[in-house]
C-alpha cells in the first residue's frame, strides 16, 4: 500500500505542476515547504502543535493556528492562539481565542475570518435534532460561532448558529455524537464576499449571505458527501470540496473518498476523483484540495499524510507522504501517525515565494 512508504513517491516531471507544497504535521510542532524532490527547503517552528495547518500569504508570511489548553474538552481540532510569522519565523501578529477551531482566513481587507465554538443555551439544546442518543454529555451542546476581526482585535461581523440557522432543518447525523452541533470545518470568502461554510456532521455546505446572515445556497448530501471537508469557490464559478464519505453503515469500508467540483447552478458534479480501486483513496477525516493553475488537482489524503497531484484526467503525476510520525509515548495519544489536515502548492514565482528560495 502506498501509505506504507514515506518521501516522494512519484514526480512526472512533464506533466506535474513546478512549486513547493506547504504542510503542517498534525500534534508536531513544525510547519515544512518541500520542493518537488521531497525536500525540505524551508521550515517554520510553532509553540505548540498546530490547531490543524497552517497557509503562506501572498506577502510571504505564514498564518498558523496553534492549540492553546482553554478550549472545551471532547472537542477536536482546536486551535486558539492565530499567529502570523514572517519568513523568518519571527511573529508579527497574534489573536487569542482559546475557542476558535478548525479554520482562519485572511481575508482581502486585512482582515481575519475565524470559527469558533460556544455552548448552546438549554432552549437551544431542545432544538437540536438526530444524532446518536445519550451521547451529549449531560445536556450539554456546543455549536459554531464565526467571527472576523481587523488586525487590531475588534470584531466586524458575526454569525451564530444559536441564533441564524434554523437549526431544526439541519440534523445531525446518526453515527455522530451529540456534544457538538454541527463541526463546522471550513470557513472562507467567496469573490462576491460572502462566507463559504463547510459542517461535517449534517453533510451541509452552505454560502451565508454576509448582510442578511441567510443561506444564499446550499447543499446537503449524506451519500456524496459523507462528512466533507474544505469547501471553496474555484475561478471559473463552480464550487470544490473533499468528500471524506466517512459513513461505513451505509457504504461499507471501502467506499472511498472523492474530490468533487460541483456547478453551483445545478448542482451538478462536473469532475470528480476517486480511487483506482476505490479504497484505495479514503480518508475518513480531515484532509483537502487545491485547483493548481495549471488545471491540475492537489490532494491532501489527511489521514495518510499522503500529498498527491492528478490531472484531469484523474492520472496522478506527482506522490509525496510525510515521513514525521509521531514517536511511541506521545502525550497527544496518536503515536504512529503521520496526519496532516491540508497541503498546498506555491509556484516559484507566486506572491507566496515572491524569490525567497533562489
């Protein structure tokens, strides 16, 4: 199996597309940019394990979220302190919010757009439907909050699910547990400047309108979607999510992932990749991708550490998996595994690198 090996695996030199690929090892405490050899060519130490990944900007600066201890337990994927390093890895800015998890953008104007957890009042408890019985700890039920905030703390926008989503629509899934409604796991804008959202437990992808606070589309799909991850707008229009199709009663094991570009429009899948046997790509959680200039895909197997490149014709011409485990006795509890949350690539010429590596 592929993910038995670690380092370049593959590299058409023809065919795949030139840069350097930027990950952040889940429960470690760096942040690596490889070059298309597999080589580390520069490297970012953070405070703590990352709150999920981190991301260049196009100033060349690296965004990253970092775990603090002030977050609710039995939730996963928490970040709380948002740090900008420059590429010296010296910081230049931080905010603290022991609550945010999963995702944090910088926005075009500066500013930063976040998701955060706060607990439902009991009247709101009542209203959450589905999920499996006895499995919200005592009564108790965090949803998601998103925020932005300008470089000095203040916030200028929020949205509640407490408050703006009818949450009665929405259920949450069978096989997942009551404590959290619904885990949001991506938060973006769009061109138009409204706030593209991902929830992994009502396989919901939605697009809020940022000045009535509505859906002003969505799309929820069990079967298709299976508990997707890193929803976001392409140039051309269309929409692209990593459907992690983590739903073993209703598919079997080996089901497979599938990266999806979906036409808004009509909701259609208009290209998709999935295994060659099928399960032999599936990543139940975590994980994502990037539509590269040069048409291609970049996909991040999270749960692998697995970075690959396909066409689109669904050829893969360039493999990487990471070979940072994590050693036997960690306190983290996930010895052996070498996860990661989400890759990207950066051309040599790109803002991002902007010449740093000659």
């Amino acid at each position: 199996m592929r993910y038995l090996q670690s380092g370049l695996i593959t590299y058409d030199r023809g065919r795949a597309t030139e840069g350097y690929t930027l990950f952040s090892p889940l429960a470690q405490l760096k942040t690596y940019l490889i070059d298309m050899e597999g080589q580390v060519v520069h490297e970012w130490d953070l405070p703590s394990p990352p709150g999920n990944y981190a991301y260049l900007q196009s100033n060349g600066n690296l965004m990253a979220a970092c775990r603090t201890d002030g977050r609710p337990n039995s939730l996963a994927a928490g970040g709380g302190l948002m740090i900008e390093f420059d590429w010296d890895g010296n910081r230049v800015w931080e905010y603290l919010d022991h609550f945010q998890h999963h995702d944090f953008r910088r926005l075009p104007n500066d500013n930063l757009i976040y998701l955060g957890w706060e607990k439902f009042s009991e009247e709101t408890v009542k209203r959450v439907q589905g999920g499996l019985a006895g499995t919200d700890h005592g009564g108790e039920i965090w949803g998601d909050y998103i925020r932005e905030v300008d470089r000095d703390g203040n916030t200028q926008w929020e949205w509640h699910a407490e408050t703006d989503l009818e949450i009665e629509r929405y259920p949450i899934c069978p096989i997942c547990h009551r404590n959290e409604y619904a885990h949001g796991n991506t938060v973006t804008y769009n061109r138009a400047g409204d706030v593209m959202v991902s929830w992994r437990h009502t396989h919901l992808v939605a697009v809020i309108d940022r000045n009535t606070k509505k859906f002003k589309w969505e799309m929820s799909d069990m079967a298709l979607f299976g508990h997707q991850h890193d929803f976001q707008e392409l140039d051309n229009g269309n929409y692209l999510l990593f459907a992690n199709r983590d739903h073993t009663d209703l598919h079997g094991p080996h089901v497979g992932s599938r990266v999806l570009e979906i036409d808004p429009a009509n909701k259609d899948v208009v290209w998709e990749y999935k295994g060659k046997p099928l399960h032999t790509f599936f990543s139940p959680h975590v994980s994502g991708c990037q539509r590269l200039p040069s048409g291609n895909t970049l996909i991040c197997e999270g749960i692998w550490g697995r970075i690959f490149e396909v066409t689109p014709d669904a050829e893969i011409v360039w493999e990487y998996v990471s070979p940072y485990f994590i050693p036997d006795g960690h306190p983290s509890g996930r010895d052996g595994h070498n996860q990661m949350f989400r890759a990207y690539r950066y051309a040599a010429d790109s803002p991002e690198i902007g010449g740093r590596l000659d």
